[in-house]
C-alpha cells in the first residue's frame, strides 16, 4: 500500500468527495472554463491511441486517496476502502496519501512532464491536488479511481458488458441529467459526468488532454487569485472539477464521432452507451441516490455508491 501526503497545514482536509452538486449546480458558472493547456513541455510522445489501447486489457488496480492509510477514514466511511478490496479480491488496492503525494508525482512524471510536477508541488489548495491526482494516475497507471466516500457494490470486471469489453478503453458514469440545460449557467452542456469514480487504460488521449487543461486551468487560477486569494467552489469546480471533466469529455466526443455532444443524448439513459472507446453508464451505476427511489439497494444496475460528504465545501465559499 502506498502512503502519500499532503502538507498537514493545507487549508482544508483532503476529501475527494466534491461533487456536492447534484442540489446545488445551478448557482455556478461555466464561463471561467479554459480552452487549453498553456503549459510548456515537451512532446513526449506518451499518448496512445484508441485501437493501440484496445489491445490492452484494464489494469487491475483501484485508487484511492487519503491524508493517511487508515482502514476507516472517516466515520462515515467505515468499511469502505477494505469492502473495495472485498467485492475485487484478485485488484491490487493502493492509496496515496499526504505523506508521499509530491513524491508519488515527482517519480512518475520529472522525466516526461517536468511541468506538470511543477504545477502539481506548487498546490497548497488540497482539494484542487486531490483532484489533479485522480488525472495523473489514471493517465499514467490506468485502472479504477474511486473518491474515499463511493461504496463499491459490483465488482470492476462486471463493469463492462461483455458486447463492449473488446472496443472500450475508458468508463464514466453519468452524476446528474435533471433534465436542466443548461446542466450549470453558460454551459453547453444538459448532463454532468462524475469524476469520483472512474475506470481507464493508461494514456488514454482524453486523459493527457484532461491533464493539460487541468494544469493549465490551475496556472490560470494562482495567476488570478494572486498571494492570498481565496479558492472558491466555482473555482474547484471549474478548475478540476466535473465542469472541467465533462467539457473534456463531451469535446471527445464530439471529435470521434465528427457530431456536436451536448449530453442531450445521454439525458435518462437506461443503458450504457459507447461513444468511440469510452463508455458512458446511466446514472444510477455511479449516481445512484436512494431518496431518488428509481432502484432498489441491490439492484445489479447499481456499481458504487457516493454519499456526497464534500466536507471541503466548507472551506471554498459561493
């Protein structure tokens, strides 16, 4: 098991668990978006493509992060990160936690992106690093991330249906499709997708592309905000959050299939849908909610569970 770390003086305590949203994503804007990276590194030539990929299987791996190993993190998640292991006994289990998150990242990625490592070890913020760290590992390591707080009730391998396994190299699940355009003010966009769970192959392209926008949203935000600027939850949102994770992905989408994605296609989608290699589940596999009453706890449509505890929020007005 990995141990790695944020610095304990951070502002807010790391949790991964930030899309508080599905109540109260009306009240933020998209504009604040960027359009790329402006990073400045060089081509390193580590992006595959989609049918390259295709013939690699899924990693066995599932990620997670913490401020420390413990079993039971919080006491609302008592039990999680060992039922992942659990319900997946043949996966390798790893968390990363805030004794070694800026080593984790300088040995992976100071030979190929020394930008990105920089960008990475100047964030004081720990949500934004929690959340730049769930991109980096998918992108270089492939496999499962999942939030601290999202409950796995299937195993991974049952994930993809099996007319799928042979022509899918990435799944996202749907968190919200309230019927709502646009999904959050300005945007283009009627439907959100989670990035609390996420299942991927190593360099995926739409991960790299999702890296760099990332960073270069981060850089964009620490220029902005100055020395003592406060980090709003627009900003996290927008910066590397589901706002930016949905964009990434819904432009993906639009350049495979050379037809403009809104998410109007995906709005109450009752099951999964391949677009190129990524795979997009309802929302009740990764968003499914109780109180919402559309299935019963056992239900095999349902793969994980999030209980939405975002204590950070607290900590990042608006």
């Amino acid at each position: 098991m990995l141990s790695t770390s944020m610095p304990k003086k951070c502002l807010f305590p790391l949790l991964a668990a930030f899309t508080l949203l599905l109540l109260i994503a009306g009240h933020y804007s998209y504009n604040n978006l960027g359009d790329g990276s402006i990073l400045r590194r060089p081509n390193t030539n580590r992006v595959a493509t989609p049918s390259s990929l295709l013939k690699q299987s899924f990693p066995t791996k599932i990620w997670q992060s913490w401020k420390d190993d413990s079993e039971d993190p919080t006491e609302r998640t008592v039990g999680f990160p060992h039922q992942w292991r659990v319900v997946n006994p043949t996966w390798r289990y790893e968390r990363i936690t805030d004794g070694n998150i800026d080593a984790y990242v300088g040995e992976r990625f100071a030979k190929t992106d020394p930008a990105l490592v920089d960008v990475f070890t100047a964030l004081s913020d720990t949500i934004l690093k929690a959340d730049f760290l769930r991109y980096l590992i998918l992108l270089r390591e492939g496999g499962v991330w999942a939030d601290i707080d999202v409950y796995p009730h299937r195993p991974v391998a049952e994930w993809v249906p099996e007319r799928y396994r042979d022509r899918v190299n990435l799944v996202v699940g749907i968190e919200n499709d309230h019927h709502k355009k646009p999904i959050w003010p300005g945007s283009p966009y009627s439907v959100q997708l989670c990035q609390y769970t996420v299942l991927a192959k190593p360099a995926h392209p739409a991960v790299r592309v999702l890296v760099d926008q990332v960073a270069g949203n981060l850089q964009r935000l620490v220029h902005d905000k100055g020395t003592g600027g406060a980090v709003t939850f627009e900003d996290v949102m927008a910066t590397t959050g589901p706002f930016a994770f949905t964009k990434v992905l819904m432009d993906y989408f639009t350049n495979v299939t050379g037809v403009v994605h809104t998410g109007d296609e995906l709005d109450d989608l009752a099951e999964p849908r391949l677009i190129g290699d990524v795979l997009v589940l309802p929302k009740d596999s990764f968003g499914w909610l109780p109180q919402e009453h559309t299935h019963d706890k056992g239900d095999p449509m349902i793969l994980v569970e999030h209980l939405f505890i975002a204590s950070w929020r607290a900590g990042h007005p608006g």
